[in-house]
C-alpha cells in the first residue's frame, strides 16, 4: 500500500503493547517505529498516511481516545516544519515512552533537529513513566 504511494520502508522496530497516557480509559496500544524513503514533500505524505488511515478503517474519533489505526511523522530528516495541520519533529517526541523506545531501536544516536539530543538522551530525560513492553508475538516478534 505505502509502495504504490511512493514510500518505501527500510526497516520496522518491534512491536511494543503501550499503556494509554492521555486519555487512560481504553486498551493498550500496539506501536513500532519505521524508517522510510520517499520523494514525497512532508505535507504530502501526511495526505498520503491520511488516505492510507481511512483506507484501513480509521474514522474521525476523540483527540487520544481509542483508534483503530495512528500513523504520525515522527521526522522527516533534518526538517523543521509547523503549520496548522503538521508539526515537525513531532511536538510529543521528547517526552513519549512509546514513540522513544521503538525509535532508540533504528536510531539511538539520531539527534533532535531541534534540539541535538540524541533519541537515547530524551529516553533518559523523560518524565513519561508509561509502560512499554515489547509485545511477544506467535508469529514474528516484528512488525
């Protein structure tokens, strides 16, 4: 689907079962982190995931409440962006477990745009004390 779209996956993080944070009353979470390529310019290919979302079944819900499917930009290189409708890098980044922990699996020393921190020195800053645990699967144990 992400291919015929003009993005190729290079690698997937494992999966990790994550604990709500916001809004705590609903299940846990699936999430893995994934390094791409794309020629795509970065408001273009949130348009892209957003078409992918609804194709699998997203529909518009509650801000944080449960969803079927979440696809976010994390990053997009060294590309600082902030608009109405995308923010890059992603304003939640530094002070998420679940986004910090897949991430530190494909790039433990990629740096902040912003701020030059590496992904294992926000790990070790964060105030997050969710739990994320990597999720054992039958099948793979990858995404």
């Amino acid at each position: 689907m992400l291919a015929d779209k003009g993005v190729e996956i290079c690698r997937v993080s494992s999966f990790y079962q994550t604990e709500p944070v916001d809004f705590r009353d609903q299940p846990w979470f699936l999430n893995c982190a994934v390094e791409a390529n794309t020629e795509l310019m970065p408001l273009r290919l949130l348009d892209t995931i957003k078409s992918i979302e609804r194709a699998l079944g997203r529909r518009p819900s509650a801000s944080k409440g449960p969803r079927l499917i979440d696809i976010d930009i994390l990053l997009y290189e060294n590309v600082v962006l902030r608009s109405s409708v995308l923010t890059i890098p992603h304003e939640r980044l530094e002070n998420r477990r679940f986004v910090l922990i897949p991430l530190r699996e494909l790039a433990a020393s990629l740096r902040h745009p912003v701020t030059q921190r590496t992904v294992l020195e926000m790990l070790g800053a964060t105030d997050d004390s969710s739990r994320v645990v990597k999720f054992k699967s039958e099948a793979s144990g990858q995404c």
